[in-house]
C-alpha cells in the first residue's frame, strides 16, 4: 500500500460552494460545466467578439501544453474565429485589472499604422456595474 501512495499523482481540486470543482489543475484539459457556467457569467461571451457564450470555448491562457492548468483563473471564453487567432496567428490574450480579459494583436511591423487590439466588453449581468 505505501508503495502505491508513494507511486500516486496527487491533484487538488477546489469547489465552488456546490462542490462543483473550478480549480482542476492538470487533472484535466477541458473545463467542466462549473467552470463554463463561470465563466460565462465572468467573461459575458467571447472577449475578443463578444459571440455568445454558447458559441465560445474554453482557452488555456497559459496553454496546457506549457503546463497550463485548468482553472478558472487560467480560463477565457473565445469563439472558433479568436481562438483561431490566438493558437495561429499570434495573438495574445492579457489580463486587465479587475480581471477583465482581452486579446491583443501582434506587434504591428508598420508602428506608424497602430496595431488592432479589441477591448472586453462586458455584457453579464452578474458582473455590470
């Protein structure tokens, strides 16, 4: 038996107040239904277009391949054509205060033109001011 322990991966969940778990670690890729209902209600739709929750996915800000966990602190809502941008073109997702998330173009290679970066535009209720 103490061989077994010592042999185990050990993962630590935390739990919302209904024992739903919002905090996986790397226990697993892809966000619970806990962790979309979340981040529905943080992120209002995809931060980049402001698509609809329900046409978003999950993103890894810090990628699960680089050891990112699944967290809702390490989750942003993003539709196919954002995401799209983000895992193939070089786009950035950051982190604004009060935790308001946006994505970010690459550095533009023609600074005198300005680079494109669309702003989180918060529609949830739960969290308007």
């Amino acid at each position: 038996m103490a061989r077994l322990v010592a042999d185990a991966d050990v993962y630590t969940a935390f739990a919302d107040a209904d024992g739903q778990p919002l905090w996986l670690g790397r226990s697993k890729r892809s966000a619970s239904l806990a962790q979309r209902i979340m981040l529905a209600a943080r992120d209002g739709g995809c931060i980049g277009c402001n698509s609809p929750p329900e046409r978003c996915e999950a993103h890894h800000i810090q990628h699960w391949t680089d050891g990112g966990p699944t967290d809702v602190d390490n989750l942003a809502l993003l539709c196919p054509g954002c995401h799209h941008l983000v895992h193939d073109c070089n786009w950035q997702v950051c982190r604004e205060p009060l935790s308001l998330h946006r994505i970010k173009a690459p550095p533009d290679p023609f600074p005198e033109h300005g680079t494109t970066t669309y702003r989180l535009v918060q529609h949830s209720p739960v969290l308007r001011n």
